[in-house]
C-alpha cells in the first residue's frame, strides 16, 4: 500500500460493498460498490485526459455524489485536489485558477462522470507518498490575497484516524451531512470519518429544517456548523425525542455560543461538542467524547498536535505544530516562511489561552485585537457580557478608526434595547476603554457560507462612524 490517502479511506470501506455509502432525500441509496466504480472512472477519464500526478484538478460545482467521486478520482489519479465554493464570483475564480494552474476545470460534476463512465477505469490507486501534495483549500481571507493551503496525504490521513478514533465512529454511525463540500469541515473531517470507519450518510445538499429534522431520526452522528443548532433549537418541532437517535452532536468552523450549548444541553439533554480546526490543520483541538464538555471552551488538543500560546504568553497567539498540520502556502514561500516560527509552529492567527489541564479557550482572530487608546480589548470578553444583557441576543464587536484612540470599540447586535442603557450596563462589568462606544443593532449579523461572523464587512461598513 502507498501513502495515497485514497487507498486509506478505501481500507476503511465495509467488505460488504453494498452497504449503503450515501442516503438521499428522495430515497435514492448509493452503495460503497457504487462509489468506489465511480472513482475508478473518474481516475481513469482523468488519465485518459492527460492529468499527471501532482497535476491540479479544480472542482466548481454544487454539492452531489459525483462531486465527491470526483474528488476521491482527483486522489486515486494522484492529482491535487482543488475545490472551489460555487458562491465566486469570475474575478474571484480567475484568481484562483490563474493561481494554481489547474490541468482540467469541472463545473459539471454529473456531466464529468456521465462521460467517465464511457472511458475505461483506472483499476489501481496511484501510488503516492505520505509527502505528496493532495489538496489545496484556498482559504477565506478576509484580509489581501488568498492563499491556498497545501495539504499533504499524510497529513490527512492521520487526521482523519485521530478523529475517527477519538469520536468512535464505527459502521454502524449514519452521519447527517448538510455540510457544503467545498470546505474542510464538510470535505474533509466528514467524510473522512464515515469512510474510514465504513459508516453510512443521510446527504442533504444544504441544511434545511425540515430536511434536517427528518434526517435526525435516522442518524447517529451530526456535524455542524453553530448557526445550524441555533436554526433547531428555532424549530419548536426540535425535541428531545427529535434528537434522541443521535449519539453525537458536533459543532466548530466557528465559535459555539455558551448560551447555544446551554439551550441544546435544556432542549435535548445532551452537550454539543465542539472541536475547533482551520483549513491549514483540519483539527486542531476536540471536546471529549467521554469527559467534560466544557462549553466556550473548544477542548484539548488532538493527540499528535502541540497547540501553545506564543511567547509563552497566558493569552496569545495560538501556535500549532504536528503530523497533520499543512506545510505551507502554494507558490508563497515567503507568506510560509512568516507564518512559521524557527521551530516549525504554525502561527494560527487565533488568539487563546490554555487552561493548567490544557483545555485550550479562544478569544478571537489575532486581527479583530481592538487597541483602543493603546489598550488591548479582546472582542471577545466584551462580546460575552453584551450576550448576557436583556434584549441583546448576539453581538460582534469590532474596532474602527476613532479620532482620540485609534480605534473605537463598537458593538453590532442582534436583538433591540435602549443603546445609552446597554453601554452603562458594559461599564459596570468592563473597564471604561473595554465598553462599546456603540451599540448597532441589526436584523442579522453577516455571516459567511461556514457561519462566521464577516467582521471585515463590518468594519468597512461602520468605518466612518467616528470620523
Ligand atoms: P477556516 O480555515 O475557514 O476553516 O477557518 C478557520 C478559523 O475558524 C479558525 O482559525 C478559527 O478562527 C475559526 N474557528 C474554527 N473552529 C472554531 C471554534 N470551534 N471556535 C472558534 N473559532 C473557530
């Protein structure tokens, strides 16, 4: 066996391949048998089409069963794995293609295997050391240019055996997946856990009330971004009796709300666990399966990760180092080179602290830091004590430029009350350059495909509220 990551999920297939893989809303069932045909065709139309290992295949389509042969052809053929969100717009897409130079675009997933399956089939998997380059995830950044995280199959095959260990996945979990495939949580940690386990997925193509609830009789596991456990804990129809087959709820890709894991906690009588991770490290860290869920804190990390806080520090920059952490930026040496330390930790761009028994708690992205007259407020202390107000529901805080400090601290909410009231409220519990200088209200706070709070946009938009 090679270090193909695909040949490790494949070992990870039930004997029995008839076994459900996938379970569609319409009642369409797709067996490992069925799966494992598609990726050889796609494997072997990639070669036909001239794809060489290393070679970048982009993948711009919606979520379906094809998408994810095409995906684990991309790997049998020993190619690099490109997926792009469907949401780009041209220009955005135009940077990423000129940028990675992919051999082949697919924009039609069924349309790509429907030819496949007329091409003749690649038999056997690419051999491909743990070292080789299988996917690159561009990330989000809300700051310059994007870059694409390379991820090697080493590393993703050992943090998926971590973590299908660690949440003792086994063939008979059926996972609801209503996660968009073109992120590492909805791609990689989910389905890397239901193949190398041989477990079995209710598909959605996006999360969806009824579609969830209904799903929910039939699974075991679900994960989750939090926006989705706050929509059920929304739907009256979400009850404990609801959520009573599921063993496992998971949440991370953005932070879990205390309050969010308190209601779920009421509401179901089970504690969500949330786990935390980032495009250039799948996971990083993990609530217990057995053990103390902590709620706001996002556990400890996963063996084969060192997570500290740099320089030391009590609260900091959260620095990564491990098997499954990436290598580096594609065609950015010198981006790499900065966002490593000299002993080889990545530098997170979170900021955190860890507990004496290592639970490890996040404060925010080392970019949101407000200095407001030269003094560091961390959003997130200040987010927790407007959440806990009457009449506010959830809060962002953000810095922009204010011309006596810098930078004013402004807090944009859900929810509604008095604004002069609240900012007296905060500072009472704040110091004075800790409390918001405002308090906005909002329908909804913008939020992004994973369910992170866009608080770049926010910044551009309240920009001149000082000025
Ligand atoms: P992405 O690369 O798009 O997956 O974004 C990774 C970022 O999401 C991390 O660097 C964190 O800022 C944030 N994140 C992921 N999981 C959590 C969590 N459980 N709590 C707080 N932030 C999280």
């Amino acid at each position: 066996m090679s270090g193909n990551l695909y040949e490790s999920l494949a070992g990870g297939f039930p004997s029995d391949r008839s076994r459900p893989c996938f379970q569609l809303s319409d009642g369409r069932v797709v067996s490992y048998g069925e799966l494992e045909d598609g990726v050889s065709h796609v494997a072997g139309r990639l070669r036909a089409r001239g794809v060489q290992p290393g070679d970048r295949v982009a993948l711009k389509a919606e979520k379906s069963v094809e998408a994810v042969m095409i995906y684990l052809g991309v790997l049998k053929a020993g190619a690099v794995f490109l997926p792009l969100n469907v949401a780009y717009t041209r220009s955005e897409t135009d940077y990423f293609l000129s940028d990675a130079e992919p051999a082949i675009v697919i924009t039609d997933a069924e349309g790509f295997l429907a030819e496949a399956r007329e091409a003749s089939r690649l038999d056997a998997c690419v051999s491909r050391s743990g070292d080789d380059l299988a996917s690159i995830i561009y990330t989000s950044g809300t700051t310059g240019r994007s870059k694409g995280a390379m991820l090697h199959h080493g590393a993703l095959a050992a943090n998926a055996r971590t973590l299908t260990r660690l949440w003792a996945f086994t063939p008979d979990d059926t996972l609801l997946h209503a996660l968009p495939i073109f992120h590492v949580h909805g791609l990689f940690v989910a389905l890397h856990c239901v193949f190398l386990s041989g477990a079995s997925m209710i598909w959605l193509p996006k999360f969806n009330d009824d579609e969830v609830l209904a799903g929910l009789s039939r699974s075991s596991v679900m994960m989750g971004v939090p926006t989705f456990y706050t929509r059920l804990l929304a739907s009256p129809r979400f009850t404990r009796e609801a959520a009573s087959s599921v063993r496992l709820f998971i949440s991370g890709s953005a932070p879990l709300l205390s309050s969010t894991f308190l209601e779920f906690e009421q509401r179901t009588g089970q504690r969500i666990l949330e786990r935390y991770g980032m495009s250039e490290a799948v996971i990083i860290t993990s609530n217990p399966l057995e053990g103390d869920r902590t709620p706001g804190s996002v556990g400890y990390a996963l063996p084969g990760v060192e997570v500290r806080i740099a320089q030391g520090a009590e609260t900091g920059e959260i620095e990564i180092r491990g098997e499954s952490v990436f290598r580096g930026y594609w065609r950015m040496p010198e981006k790499t080179a900065e966002e490593f330390t000299s002993d080889g930790f990545f530098r997170t761009g979170d900021v955190g602290r860890i507990d004496p028994d290592g639970r490890v708690w996040i404060s925010g992205r080392a970019k949101d830091l407000i200095i407001s007259g030269g003094y560091n407020v961390y959003p997130k202390e200040v987010e927790g004590v407007l959440d806990e107000l009457d009449g506010i529901s959830e809060s962002a805080v953000i810095g922009v430029p204010h011309p006596d400090f810098g930078e004013g601290v402004v807090a944009v909410c859900t929810g509604s009350g008095d604004e002069a009231r609240l900012i007296a409220e905060c500072r009472r519990q704040l110091a004075a350059y800790k409390a918001p200088k405002r308090i906005i209200f909002l329908e909804d706070l913008p939020r992004n495909a994973m369910g992170k709070v866009q608080k770049s946009l926010l910044r551009q938009r309240y920009a001149d509220l000082f000025v």
